[in-house]
C-alpha cells in the first residue's frame, strides 16, 4: 500500500480515526518531508501524553527536564501519587501488620525483593537484597532498589504502585 509514496501521499488513503489510533497527529502539515522533526514532537506529545494519563501524571508540555542518573530528586517533585486510589479501613490494614511491619513485595528485572512497610511512619525497610536500608518514604525504596539492580536507568518510581501487599496482592496505595 504505501510502496515508495510519499507520507503526505499514503496517508490521505488511511481514514483519519485509523491514524488516530496509532497516535499520528492530524496536522496534515507534518506529514511533509521536511516537516518530520515536528511530526516526530507532535506525536511524542501524544503518545506521552497517554502514558501520563494511564500513571496518572501530569500532561507532557514538551519540555522534558533530564537529570543526572546520580541525582535524586525530592519524592514530591518526581512522583505524582494517586490519592483517590481506594484504601482499606484502618482495622484492615492493622490485621496486615507483623512483627518487622507489613509484608510487601516488588519484582523489578526477574528479582523479587521483600520488602516491610510501617504505616505510622510510611516508612519502608528492605532487610535484605539490592537496596538493602530504611527508606523514609516507599518511592525512596522503590529508587533504592531499582538503582542497585539497574543503575543505567532512571530510578524514580512511584512507590505506592511499585510494591504490592504480599498478604492482599494488591498495590501499596491500597492500605493508605
């Protein structure tokens, strides 16, 4: 179908809501050859823009501020968290608890890490494993931990979607 046509050309055959679905931006414009560099930002904004919706974050303004992997950034500053996820009544969330805390579990490149959570204190401690410490928050476990596993990447993780409940099988943010 397209063989060696132009995109301006192959695309005015493809009904505009198939395009859509693949995120091409409906600016007929962008479509020309010399227009790919704005093509490409245009529909960089629409797919980042789904993501952020689907991890609930806020809209992508196309200004992407990177950071030195080595940085860590303030929790607040990085992670947008879900307050309005359901949470289990307090009684619930006692009956979870056991000696070193409530049991939590994250699986990040093919490794499971266990993981204890302290309600009063939000604070997160992994006896054991990659990011072995006490963390003051779940999002600085959940950096901590994908750091020591995989120090190429950028760590910030939003820690009430990255560890789930052992006992419940559900995610953290469940029990705030």
């Amino acid at each position: 179908m397209i063989s060696s046509r132009l995109p301006a050309e192959y695309m005015a055959g493809i009904a505009p809501e198939r395009l859509a679905e693949q995120w091409i931006p409906s600016d007929q414009e962008l479509r020309a050859l010399d227009r790919f560099p704005d093509f490409l930002a245009a529909r960089r904004s629409l797919l980042a823009n789904v993501l952020n919706e689907l991890l609930g974050l806020p809209a992508y303004d196309g200004r992407a501020v990177r950071q030195d992997a080595d940085e860590m950034p303030a929790d607040e500053t990085v992670i947008a968290e879900d307050t309005s996820a359901p949470a289990l009544v307090k009684a619930d969330v006692q009956a979870l608890r056991t000696e070193q805390g409530i049991e939590l579990h994250a699986v990040y490149e093919g490794r499971r890490t266990t993981a204890y959570y302290d309600p009063p204190s939000h604070t997160v401690t992994i006896p054991s494993g990659p990011g072995r410490g006490v963390y003051e928050s779940p999002s600085g476990a959940a950096v901590a931990m994908v750091r020591a596993l995989n120090p190429h990447v950028n760590p910030n993780r939003n820690g009430w979607s990255f560890w789930t409940v052992t006992t419940t099988g559900a995610l953290l943010q469940s029990i705030r």
